[in-house]
C-alpha cells in the first residue's frame, strides 16, 4: 500500500483482514536441493509419526519417575495438619498449630526441567487433594507485599467459577493494598463454609477428611532465589494464622537441603519438615536412552559423534533431559531432511511395503551410499553387474539388508546390556560406569581392540562367586525380556552356567560339613612351628603347579563365553551395509545449532554484515569498511584499530569520515551541518550499543576516552 502525497507524514493503513495469508505446506520445505520431491511428504509423515511415539514414551517415562516422588508427597500431605482436623486436646494443638507442615523437594541441579515437574505436581494435587494450590517464584516476590498478593489473587483464582466468591475475587483486585493474612482466613471461613463450596468437595475424591478443610499448598519453586528476609517474615506471618489456615509448604529445592538452615535460622524455622529425593538427572538420562536408543522399538538411532555431541551438553552444560530431547528431535528433523532414503526409516513391516515402490532415482540414491558401495566390491562381477543394473535384485538385497539390520540390532543392544552388567561393577570402571560410555565406544569401533577391553577380562576372572552368580541372574533376565529366536541358545547357555555354579556350592558345602572335625582335630596336635611351615609349603606348591580349582575354571569359561559374544555381535554399526538409512550422522549440524558461541557470531555479524544480511553491496575486499553498512558495524572495525584507550573525538571523526566517503557535500552549506548532526546522533547511538553488547566501557583515566574491553579482533 503507498501514498501519493508529495509532503512528509505519517500514514495510517487498516490492516485487510479480508486477505488470507498465503501458506505453504511443510512439506514443501523437506525438498532441498536435488531432494526427490515425490517422496517429500512421505518422509515428513514417516518423521512425524515417529517423533510422536518417541515423545509419548519419553511422556510416559517422566510421569512413571514422577509418580514415587507424587505418591510420597500425598502421604505427607495425608498426615499433615491432623491436629486442625482433630483438635483433641488444646494444649497439643496450641504447640503444634505453630509448625508449618513443608516438603522439601530436591530435584537436583536441571533447573530447566523443574518447571514441568512442578506443573504436573500441580495437575495432580489439584486433582486428588485441594484445589488451593499456589505456585511462587523468586522473581515475581521481591517483598512480602507481592508474595501476599500473588498467594492471594492464585487462592481466590481458584475459586473464580462459583458464584459467591466471583463478587469477593473482583472487589478485593480493586483493593490490592488490603491483602494480608487475615484478610485470606476470613476468605477461606467463608468459601469452606459456604454450600456453594461443593464443587470444590467433588474435587476432591481422594481423601475424605479434607472434604471439609482442604490445605493450601504453597509452592516455592526456586527457594535458593528468594530473598531471606522476605523468606523468614513470610513464614512468622504464616505461622501465626495456621490455627486458621491450614497452610502446607513445597519447597523446590535444587542444590542441597541444607540451604534451607541457611535461608531460616533456628528462631525463625518453625517447619516440620519432610525431604523427598527425586530420581538423579543421570540416572534418568540412563533410562530415557534405554526406552529410546538402545531399543529395536524405533528404528532411528544416532552415531556415536552425534550422540557425543547430546551426551557433553547434557554433561557440561544444564544436566537438563528435556534440552537432550529437544536435541534429539533436531536430529530425527535433521535426519529425514537432509536424507531421501529416511523413507525406509520406519517399522520393518511398512519399509519392506515402501521397497517395491522405489523409484529409479531412489534405487540410484541405494547404490551411491559408501556401505552398499563396499558391499559391492566384495562381491562377484555377477553380482555386482545384478546389483548395479537390476532393480528387481537390488529391492531384494534392499529388503535383506534391512532385515539383515534389525537382528543386528536386537543382538547388539541385549549383548551390550549383559556386557554392561559385567563390567559396570568393576574397580575404576575400565569400560564406563554408565551404559551410554560403553554403548558410545561400541558405536566408534570394535570394543575387543580398545586398550580397556583386556583389562576388564582380567578383572572378571577375578570375580567372587556371589557377584557372578548375580551378574548372570541379571543377564538372563534381560536375555529372557525379548522373545528372541537367534538368542535361545546363549539363554540356555546362562542357565546351564548358574545350575553348575549352584552344584559346586552345594558340594563344597558338603565337604567342608564332612571334613571340619578332621581338620580340627589335626590343628590341635600341631604347633605352631609346623603349622606355618606347612603353611609355607602349601604356598610354594600352589604356585609352582598353579592347578585351578573347579569354580576357577567354570569362571574362566563364563568369561570367554561372554568375550565370544561381544566379537560376535558388537561390530560398530558402520559395518552394517544401509547403516545410512537409520543412522544420524551430522554431528557438526547438532553442534552448529545447539553449542551456542556468542562471542563468535558477534563478531562475524559486526565484522563481516554480508554473513548475515546478504546484501551485495556490503562485501567488502582487503579489509576495508564499506559506508553502506550498519552504523554499529563501521564503528566495531574502526575499534579494532585502536589501543586500549579510545579517543572518542578521532573516533568520531572516522566514522564520520567513512559513513560520507561516497556523498559529495559542501562543508559551507546549512544542509552539510545537519548532515553532521545526523551523522554525530548516529555515532553515539552505534557507541552505546557497543556498550551495551560489552566491547567498550567508560573511563576515568583520559578525557573523552573510552577504554576496550575485548583483545585479537574477537
């Protein structure tokens, strides 16, 4: 829309909400390059239904983590405040009506995953025990007042669909200053007393003594945040009010309990307090990956850079397992993007259907991937003029070679599982303590050639008894989980192996029963002289003839029984022929877009403008600084010219003398003096974003100087 009025102004346009906004299917966006756009919705459709699947698991994961802590929350709650309920006698109840029943939540330092713990802990409670449940944050109460009025407008906000207390919520927001403690125990008087009340009772189906009195559960998410001062008064003030309202406190604790005696001396912290551990961020990640990745369940998997790349930033970064799932669906997008055959990235049933549909370019696409590539070279020149001239053969190869990969799968993750359960025990952990360590050495290469795999052997050929009877329960139990064909026989195996460990302890037991009063009777009619000598003599021969025992020798066939699986089934995937189609590979694409480098892209943007914004006119040769760029951009690479001080008058000067480099103006006119003023205003705008972004400070050491702050032209 334009105008055709000749002077300056300021033009209004009503927006035309007739006209409906053009869009395009996303799709459309999966056909990049010489991506085959015929299969282009099939792969968005393939990505998306697996995403949701992936999501729902990795959903029901948290809720069935979450629901030990839940479950323990509501049998605090369940025993909090029974003197208010009961009132017996008055003496307890005036000692006890002081002590504010609270809950200390540590959930660890993944502060970002709070939020959505907290949100479901609400969900429930309001569910099951109260509909009084009010959630606080640091930021949002700076003093007593706000933590007043918050607590208030979420309490009354609660009951905002019953007619009676509709009038009281929108005449007391008139009067915000009036909220107090009293003023939310006469409120409470009167909604719990109230018949209208009962849609709240329906609520509540849980626990029927809190039909009458339900509690008010208050929630602190970040308890570290707040500030002291306003912590303790809040907490005399409640104190004070608890024969009145039953007030239960949830503090969300995420470094250590012991912040709470440091937040609350001992004169103010009057709390009956309850700790709750949530389940260690770790071991989370431990189990997210098992329902995940090391499962045939989905077929999309990462290798081993990629899951590197997830595994540091989860490490050395948040500790946060919702970042690492949002990592984890850049790379299923990424994967089905960027690759044309992730169309057979789905259940082995459906991609066998998608097989005998391949196009001629998709075959094409099948034949320059480097793993069938190698596949081919192996072969002989019949088979490999079939496989690279023949459709109807390569859909076959196709078709085994999927099939081919799912077994390898169900092998390699129940084989690395009972690896893990051998070695996760031993001292100083050679192979990882954690199942995603020896899965991502696994993935790299063969594990058997590492120089830790020898050295774990050993330690497991010095294992006690107790400890590899254990070990192999726990790895017939995860061989028993799937109902694998190819993996009956090492479940056999197994149990052969615990029934003959089981027989030697019954006959030792036998002999030592038959042979104790021998060897006691003989003890006593030597001394100890000839005791120690024979003792001596037994040693020089055990290690002369170094003859193993039978539990010896059943443990070393254990040992190599395992050592023969792992060579057998823990080949790194690269050697699987179509590892392309369900493996990610783009490492550096997660580490561009999830490793944020601030410093880097300040620099490229204010040094080199054209990285960003594209425009032709912005590229600049040998350095030098075009005047068409962005204010902010002339000014950071005049900076990089300077020393530690920078004189703002030559600064000036020189940005001046850039910006009107290709304008040919008169110094004498009147128009050239409004130039400059623009130019001065447009200076000192540039000069306080640098500022602000951190490149410049101002000093005191010099007049009109500013000193830098950054060094090296980054």
């Amino acid at each position: 829309m334009a105008t055709s009025s000749v002077s300056k102004g300021c033009f209004v346009f009503k927006p035309d909400f007739k006209r409906k906004k053009v869009s395009f299917p996303i799709a459309d966006y999966f056909n990049e390059g010489e991506s085959l756009s015929e299969d282009s919705k099939l792969r968005f459709d393939t990505c998306q239904l697996l995403w949701q699947q992936m999501k729902s698991e990795a959903e029901e994961l948290q809720e069935e983590l979450n629901k030990n802590l839940f479950d323990s929350l509501i049998e605090f709650l369940e025993k909090s405040h029974l003197e208010f309920r009961k009132k017996s006698t008055k003496w307890n109840y005036q000692i006890k009506c002081r002590e504010i029943p609270t809950a200390a939540l540590v959930l660890g330092v993944n502060v970002t995953d709070h939020d959505l713990t907290f949100k479901g802990l609400t969900e429930m409670l309001r569910d099951t025990v109260t509909p009084y449940v009010v959630s606080l944050q640091a930021k949002e109460c700076p003093d007593v007042k706000h933590i007043l009025q918050k607590l208030a407008s979420q309490l009354m906000g609660c009951c905002i669909d019953m007619e009676s207390t509709e009038e009281e919520y929108v005449q007391s927001s008139q009067r915000k200053m009036h909220y107090s403690m009293a003023f939310l125990s006469t409120w409470y008087k009167s909604v719990t007393q109230k018949t209208s009340s009962e849609s709240v009772k329906k609520k509540i189906t849980s626990f029927s003594h809190w039909k009458e009195s339900p509690p008010i559960v208050i929630i602190l998410k970040d308890i570290e945040s707040f500030s002291t001062k306003v912590l303790q008064d809040f907490i005399i003030i409640s104190s004070q009010y608890l024969h009145e309202l039953p007030i239960v406190l949830v503090f969300g604790i995420a470094t250590s309990p012991i912040i709470i005696h440091r937040l609350l001396p001992q004169a103010v912290s009057s709390l009956c307090i309850e700790l709750l551990q949530s389940l260690s961020c770790k071991e989370h990640l431990a189990k997210l990956l098992d329902k995940l990745l090391l499962t045939t369940r989905f077929p999309f998997k990462l290798n081993e850079k990629a899951l590197q790349v997830l595994t540091n930033i989860f490490l050395y970064h948040d500790f946060s397992v919702q970042n690492f799932i949002k990592g984890l669906q850049l790379a299923i997008l990424e994967h089905f993007y960027s690759q044309p055959l992730s169309i057979l990235c789905c259940d082995l049933p459906e991609a066998k259907k998608r097989i005998h549909s391949l196009s001629e370019d998709q075959c094409e696409s099948i034949r320059r991937l480097p793993s069938f590539m190698r596949y081919v070279e192996k072969q002989t020149p019949e088979k490999q003029v079939a496989s690279l001239t023949d459709e109807r053969f390569l859909k076959e190869e196709t078709l085994r070679f999927l099939e081919d990969l799912h077994s390898y799968h169900e092998n390699f993750f129940l084989v690395l599982k009972c690896l893990h359960a051998f070695t996760s025990s031993l001292p100083k952990y050679p192979l990882g303590r954690q199942i995603r360590e020896l899965y991502c050495a696994c993935l790299e290469k063969n594990i058997w050639e590492s120089q830790e795999y020898e050295p774990a052997l050993q330690l497991l050929r010095m294992l006690a008894k107790d400890e590899l009877m254990a070990i192999l329960q726990k790895c017939l139990e995860v061989c028993k989980s799937p109902p694998g064909k190819q993996f009956g026989g090492t479940v056999e195996k197994l149990q052969e192996f615990l029934v003959q460990f089981q027989k030697l302890e019954e006959t030792e037991s036998n002999e030592e029963e038959n042979g104790s009063g021998s060897q006691q009777k003989g003890l006593q009619k030597t001394d100890l002289y000839h005791l120690q000598k024979s003792l001596l003599e037994m040693k020089e021969l055990r290690s002369s003839n170094k003859k193993q025992t039978k539990f010896e020798v059943q443990r070393d066939r254990v040992v190599d029984f395992i050592d023969n699986l792992v060579r057998k089934y823990l080949s790194p995937p690269d050697t699987q022929t179509l590892y392309e189609v369900v493996y990610f590979t783009g490492a550096h694409i997660l580490r561009e877009h999830l490793n944020a480098a601030p410093r880097i892209a300040l620099h490229t943007a204010l040094n080199n403008p054209y990285h960003y914004l594209k425009n032709q006119a912005l590229k600049s040769e040998d350095d030098s600084i075009p005047n068409v760029a962005p204010d902010i951009c002339i000014a950071y690479k005049l900076h990089l010219e300077c020393s530690r001080l920078i004189n703002l008058v030559d600064w000036s000067e020189a940005f001046a003398t850039v910006v009107t480099a290709a304008e040919e103006t008169d110094p004498n006119s009147t128009a050239s003096e409004e130039i400059k003023e623009i130019i001065h205003a447009r200076f000192i705008r540039a000069v306080s974003e640098l500022e602000l972004l951190g490149f410049i400070k101002p000093t005191k050491q010099k007049t009109d100087h500013v000193a830098r702050l950054t060094w090296g032209g980054c």
